[in-house]
C-alpha cells in the first residue's frame, strides 16, 4: 500500500506521542474511554489504512478505547527508525516532517498546561506547560533546538523519574498554544491557554 508523504508524517505524528509500532508493522492507539472523542478524530484522519473502526476492549481491571493500523512497508520502517534500544527516539529528520497538526496531536497526547496560583488573592500568577517527551536530556535537547529554531518557542527541560520531559512558562507557552489552537480539538482544549 503507496502512503501520500503528507499521510506518511501524519503517520509519525501519531507515534510519536501515544500511538505504539508494534514488531509486526501496525500502530495501536489506545486511550481511555474518557478520550473517546480524541480517538474518533484520529480515527478520521487514518481511516483509510485501518482494517477497523474503533473499539472498546478490557484488559484485566482496565478499559481502553482505540483502533490498530493495518501493516505497511511504511510503518516497518517507521518502527526502525523511531525505536531504539533506549526507547522512543526523535531525530530533526522525523521532526522536520511534522506540520503544526502533528505537532498538535503529539501535545493532546503528551502535553499539559498546569496553573500556578497566588494563595492570598486566588489568581493565575503563572502557567506551566509541560511536553512529557519520556527522553534523555541529549534528546530533548534536540527537540528544544528545533521548536526554537522553526518555531521561536524557548524551551528549558527538567528531569521526571529516569528520564526529562521539556517545559516553559507562561510567554512561551501562550506562543504555543496561538500556534496549536486551530488544530487542538475541543475535548483537548484544556492543555492550552485561549485568551
């Protein structure tokens, strides 16, 4: 099966956060039921190389919502490229490929906003955005590179448990969220600031 270039980096757009190459050359993607909408929209746009629509399934006490790919020559490959023995790994090739829509699905799979509050007056004192890449510090040190090279977005990074998820605040975080908006659905309009 021949994939367009602009549906191949929606492929990598997709596994890149949450989405999962297995060995035999399919993607799974899987959420809780709770993020049913967020499923049917990537459902929508890689319909055409699914076997099925998607589905609820229970694995032991868990209920997840979601579809698998077909296998393509294409996702082998894929799986080649992004996996590696230390995990998910991201190179300015996979990231030059990714349009402003797959780097908003990487956020609503990935990404937070969180709000600092002032304890005497109740206000928002400061946002913190938060892109939970699950990479090393070299890694992510490449990814900060790129958004601020294409993009003008300053991020630092600050360790979580065994490996560093990128982070920044409120001034470069409103910059990210007016670039991400129009591609953020409304069940995920929470991970973003909207004036």
């Amino acid at each position: 099966m021949k994939i367009k270039r602009e549906n191949r980096n929606l492929l990598i757009g997709l596994s890149i956060g949450d989405g999962y190459i297995n060995k035999k050359g399919f993607i799974d993607i899987w959420h809780s039921p709770e993020q049913k909408e967020f499923v049917d929209y990537k459902y929508s746009l890689i319909k055409e190389y699914c076997n099925i629509k998607p589905q609820t399934i229970i694995r032991g006490s868990f209920q997840s919502y979601g579809f698998r790919t077909k296998c393509t020559p294409f996702i082998k490959v894929l799986r080649r490229i992004l996996y590696k023995k230390e995990g998910k790994t991201l190179t300015r090739k996979l990231l030059d490929r990714l349009s402003i829509r797959e780097i908003a699905i990487w956020w609503m799979d990935d990404g937070s906003m969180s709000k600092k509050i002032n304890k005497n007056t109740g206000n928002i004192k400061a946002l913190v955005f938060t892109l939970s890449t699950c990479c090393s510090k070299e890694q992510n040190q490449i990814i900060i590179d790129w958004f601020l090279e294409k993009y003008n977005i300053k991020f630092g990074q600050r360790k979580m448990r065994n490996s560093y998820a990128l982070i920044c605040g409120t001034k470069e975080g409103k910059k990210l969220s007016k670039l991400l908006e129009p591609e953020i659905i409304p069940s995920m309009k929470y991970k973003i600031f909207i004036d």
